[in-house]
C-alpha cells in the first residue's frame, strides 16, 4: 500500500543525495518508513501557507485579533493535526486534493477529509479576500456573472444569502459548474471540490471567521466583506484554470 511510484522516485532522490552527503535530517524526513517517523515524528508534508497580505490588512473588516487567531490557531491547527493523521499512512506525501478525493464521504476517514478540506478552504479563503477589495469585478469575470445571474448585484445578494443562511459552521462559494456560475454552501468542511464544480472564491462562515468582530450579526460581516475584501480578480484567475 505504502509502495507506491512517488515513494519509488523519492528513494532513487534520496540515494543520490545521499551520496552528496545530506544532512540526516532532511533523509529521515524523506523516508517513508514507520521507523523512520518514530525517531524523527511526522514527517512535515503540510506547511502552513504564508498570508498574503499582514494581520491588520483587512481592518475594519476582519481584526488583526480575528486574523492572527483564525489563521494563527485555526488554520494551522489543520495543518498539525493533519500531518499526525497522515504520518505512516498511504496518504503521507499525497496533495490535499488527492487526499480530499479519496477520503470523502469515507465514515473512517472523517477526520483526515475534514483537516485535509479545511486547510485547502482556509488556504482559497484567504486569497478570495483582498485589502481595498469589493466594487466591480474585472469585465471578462462580470460577463460571466451576467450571463449566469443576470447582473453582478444579484450575484452578490445570492453570495450574501447563501453566507447568512448556511446553518451553522460551513462556507458560501461562488464557483464554476457545467459552465455556468453559481453560488453554493458547504457545511463544516466540505467542498465543492467532491461534487465536480470548480470554486472560485470563498466565504468562511464559521463564527470564528466573525465572532469577535460582529458577534452574532454575520450577515453584517457578510455584507461588509463583499463590498470591502471580495477579490473578484482571483474568482477570474480561478476562471481560466483548466480543472
Ligand atoms: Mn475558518
């Protein structure tokens, strides 16, 4: 199970660099064996993705307090426990794609579907959110928008309905399916990325995306990061992606 052509290529690498003479360190988190992990721990296959932007960048809107917790604990509580999920599985080594693909929908794999998802959700959400953001989106994604909403403002109050009335924790999308846009919501950690629509940008709607700035009032959080951060300029970079 765990021998596998990556694992076959990764062992050819290592024996050249090995023959470099590379710090063992760095051979031990190559390895792919238990014994290996159990000296070193998980092997770190998930890092934490840099923000794009600083703690306070999107003030008034999202707090720096906000944004250094859910990106600081939330976000790379993901990544660390995901990483102990995987370490010693056949997952070790696999892309967050590949590892939500094979795990939704699996009762024995929630945990590793649902750390998997959420680190790619959180990852997408940061970038579908940008300082000075909101207005018009760039003319060859509001072609889109009109063609499938009628207008870019009726996109917009479908985006904010879908984010105020997700019931409880989950995300509203804007995505891209059977070549049509549409807007769409996931609970918890799930992903339009299961049920074959391409996203093209995101809304965390789990309170702890808004609590301590808005408390309850997330259609106020909601409405102000549409008109404020949206980045519809990543929505069409998105757009033009071959899936
Ligand atoms: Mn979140």
């Amino acid at each position: 199970m765990s021998t596998n052509s990556p694992d076959n290529d990764k062992s050819v690498d290592l024996t050249r660099r090995e023959a470099l003479g590379v710090a063992a360190g760095a051979l031990l988190m190559a390895t792919s064996t238990s014994d290996a992990q159990a000296v070193q721990g998980p092997a770190s296959a998930f890092t934490l993705p840099p923000l794009p932007y600083a703690d306070n960048a999107l003030e008034p809107v999202i707090s720096a307090q906000t944004l250094s917790f859910h990106y600081g604990k939330h976000h790379r509580g993901y990544v660390d426990n995901l990483n102990k999920l995987v370490a010693g599985t056949a997952f070790a080594g696999q892309s967050l794609e590949q590892i939500i693909a094979a795990t939704s929908g699996k009762a024995d794999h929630v945990g590793t579907y649902n750390n998997a998802a959420q680190i790619w959700n959180h990852t997408f959400y940061w970038r579908s959110l940008k300082p000075a953001g909101g207005g018009e989106p760039p003319e060859a994604l509001k072609a889109r928008i009109v063609a499938s909403f009628g207008s870019v403002d009726a996109c917009r109050k479908e985006l904010a309905a879908a984010a105020a009335g997700q019931f409880g924790s989950g995300w509203a999308w804007l995505v891209e399916d059977g070549g049509k846009l549409a807007v769409v919501k996931t609970g918890n950690a799930d992903s339009p990325l299961t049920k074959g629509q391409k996203p093209l940008l995101t809304i965390d709607v789990w309170e702890h995306a808004y609590y301590l700035d808005y408390q309850n009032r997330r259609a106020d959080h909601v409405s102000a990061l549409i008109d404020k951060l949206l980045n519809w300029e990543f929505a069409l970079d998105n757009l033009g992606k071959r899936s």
